[in-house]
C-alpha cells in the first residue's frame, strides 16, 4: 500500500517530468494504469478544492499587480497581459482555435463585457479630466476594447504612439518569454505530443491543475520572499472588429499621449517648435540618461518576471 504522500509524490513527478508512466510506476513498484488512476483522481480533487488558487486577483494583490506594471514598464493602471498558449494532445493535435474564438467563448470576456472584473480606480491623464480605466494588454491577435488595449498597427505613428507601442511591447515579451516559458518547462507533462486522455473533462483538470500547482509555488516564493474552420474564424474575425469602438480607440489614444507627457516630464524635455530647435540641441537630448535608465529597467525586469 502507498502512503498518501507517496500517491502525490507519483502525481507531482508524473506532471513535472516527460517520463512515461511506465517508468514513473516501476521507480515505486507500480504498474502504469495505477499511475494514471492516481493522477486523474489526484487532478480531478484539486481541481475541486483548491479553485481558489485560480480566483482573479482581489483589491490588495490587484495594486501590487498594478503598482510592479508601473515600475518595471511604465504602463500604468494595467492590471496583467492576456496570449494564448497551443498545448497539443491527441490525434488531432496539429488543429488549434483561433485567439479571437477562445476570447470571447471566455469567462473573462463575459466578465470583463459586464464590468465584474477590470472596474477598479481609473488613472486620470489629461487636464479635461479624461481617465482610463483598469485594463490589460494584448498582442494585435486580439480585438482593441476599452478593458483590452492592444499595439497600434499604421505605418507612420506618432511619437506618443510609438512610446505606447515600444511599452506594451516590452510587457508583453516580458510575458512570453518569462510567465508563460517558465509555465511551460515546469509542467513538461503539457509539452508531450502523444497522450490524450479518454474523457475529455480529464484533459480540462491536467491543464487546470497544472495552472494550480504553478500559482501555489508562486504564492509560495511570495511567501518566502517577502477547433473551428477558416470560414468560422473569418466570421467571428468580422464580429471581433465591430467591437473595437470609439471606447477602447479613445482609452488608448489618451494612454498614450499620458505616457510621452510623463516622460517628457521626467526627462525634463517640453515640445519646442523650429525657433527653439537650437536651444534643445543645447541643452542634450537625454538618450544617456534614457540608456542608464533602460539598463535599470532591464535589471528590474528580470528579478521581477
């Protein structure tokens, strides 16, 4: 008989590593559908108990959350970036949904739609009193929404749009190649390429306590520190457009003229028309200062994402 330590010391192993149950199942004296009981009872119970672990932020956490955007990116009152991930099983693996069809057949979007969720203090960014409220990033795969603000995409842009751009990039890739990487390479059991589970909802609690499991070390390390066709997704493509309105267009034009007046600000360098070009050329543009203030960003980032 295995203790209940040794029964989640088999499922942890079986989600953490590429090796096949059979292997797992001999190191402990157990053969392979033992292996495979354990870890869907073992998922389908945590997925039951401790859904907590995937609860949107509350009030306390969400202004950590928002206060670390503004510090490491200058993207300030975001509350998180939205990408989509591709974890293939199966027989048709090589099938995947489009972005656009998993947005909206999400819980977030419904919520988010409503005004549940994304409906804290809103950041005020111009003299007239205009403010944007709570929002999250996205790559140009989404729909621009007034909870949903994603790149510019004209050839010529403004400099207060570029300065937009150039910030929601580096969040995003921040995102990619941190967040989402460091999920990934923790949980290889998602990255193999031949197993698929018989009951559909067994293959939703994997993917799920994986996404459990990964927030309960990060609370942890908190702690101790401190399928659809072309034509389908055509259609819903022309749905998702009509839902970037004047909104989402005006949250993001006003962000962004806020982010180049603040740096501006900071960097002690106002508007100047031709007669003071010269001026400006005298007192130095600030790109050292830029270079210097980057490399801390950089450094930042790092221990932050």
């Amino acid at each position: 008989e295995l203790s209940l330590q040794d029964l989640v010391a088999i499922v942890l192993r079986r989600l953490y590593s590429s090796e096949p149950p059979e292997t797992i199942g001999s190191t402990v004296g157990v053969n392979e559908s033992t292996v495979l009981l354990v870890t869907e009872s073992f998922v389908a119970v945590l997925c039951n108990r401790a859904k907590h672990h995937l609860l949107w932020p509350d009030s306390s956490r969400m202004y950590k959350i928002k206060s670390m955007f503004d510090k490491i990116h200058n993207m300030n009152n975001c509350c998180g970036v939205i990408c989509t991930t591709r974890i293939p099983f199966g027989p048709n693996r090589d099938s995947s949904m489009n972005p656009f069809s998993i947005l909206h057949n999400s819980s977030l979007f419904n919520e988010c739609q409503k005004g549940d969720l994304l409906n804290g203090n809103k950041l005020k960014v111009a003299l007239d009193g205009s403010e944007v409220g709570e929002y999250i990033i996205g790559d140009v795969e989404y729909p621009l929404l007034p909870w949903l603000l994603t790149p510019y995409k004209e050839e010529e842009l403004s400099d207060s749009k570029v300065e937009f751009n150039r910030r929601h990039s580096a969040a995003t890739t921040c995102m990619l190649n941190n967040v989402l990487a460091r999920f990934k390479g923790t949980w290889k059991y998602l990255q193999e390429e031949t197993w698929w589970p018989v009951n559909p909802d067994t293959l939703s609690n994997i993917i799920n306590a994986c996404c459990i499991l990964h927030n309960i070390v990060i609370d942890m390390e908190d702690d101790a520190a401190m399928p659809s066709s072309e034509a389908e997704d055509w259609s819903y493509h022309q749905q998702v457009r009509q839902l970037a309105n004047e909104d989402a267009v005006r949250a993001r034009d006003m962000l962004s003229q806020f982010f180049l007046a603040r740096m501006s600000s900071e960097l002690g360098v106002g508007t100047v028309d031709a007669e003071e070009d010269h001026e400006l050329a005298a007192t130095g543009s600030g790109d050292e200062n830029k270079e210097q203030e980057a490399e801390t960003k950089s450094a930042e980032e790092e221990r932050q994402c």
